[in-house]
C-alpha cells in the first residue's frame, strides 16, 4: 500500500525593507481607521489649523475637514506585530524624552545657582 504524498512543507521568511530614503514623507496630524473581518484601513490625512473664519465656519458645522494624504490597509496579522513593535518604541521615546526633561531641569537649576 502506498502512502499519499504530501504537499510542499510551508516556507516562512523573515522580509526585511529595502531602502526606502528615496520616498517622500508626509507629516499627518489625523487618522481614520475603519476595520473589516481580518484587516484593518487607516486613511492618514492633515488637518491644517483654521483661521478664525475657518473656525467659526467649524463651530458651525461640527467638524474640520482633513486632506487625505494616503491610504493602507493591513491584515490582522500585521497588526499585531504592528502594535508589539511600536509598543516597544513608544515606551522607549517615552523614557528618553523623560531622560531629556530631567536633563533640562538640572540644567535649568544650575545656570540660576551660577547667576546668583
């Protein structure tokens, strides 16, 4: 009796970025996310702060209307990996802006004792 034959064992790569310096970056101050069954779509804009008759005409309306720049989606997948990584480099931004603030701080102390 002769054994079924089996299909291609899955492959998984590790995927690295090639180099991306010849992109443009977009600086965005808003984001709109809607989700599906596995993926998620953001749509990342910019909202460019009123004057005050753009302003008044937001009061009157509800709401600012932000240009959207670009949109993505990713799948569920992504988006945990996503959200581990930039955990991580949250927290670490977080520690060294602290770092930072304690810095200028102690700084700060010193030149008023050496003006005194």
């Amino acid at each position: 009796m002769s054994q079924p034959e089996l299909g291609p064992a899955p492959v998984t790569f590790n995927v690295t970025i090639a180099d991306a310096s010849s992109l443009p970056i977009h600086h965005v101050n808003t984001l709109a996310l809607r989700t599906g069954i596995d993926e998620f779509f953001f749509t990342l804009g910019v909202v460019v702060p009123p004057d005050q008759e753009e302003a008044a005409a937001a009061v009157e309306v509800g709401h600012l209307e932000a240009q959207p720049i670009f949109r993505f989606a990713i799948s569920r997948d992504t988006m945990e990996k996503f959200l581990a990584v930039m955990a991580g480099q949250y927290d670490q931004q977080t520690t060294l802006i602290k770092q930072l603030h304690r810095f200028d701080e102690e700084t700060s102390k010193e030149e008023v004792s050496g003006n005194e």
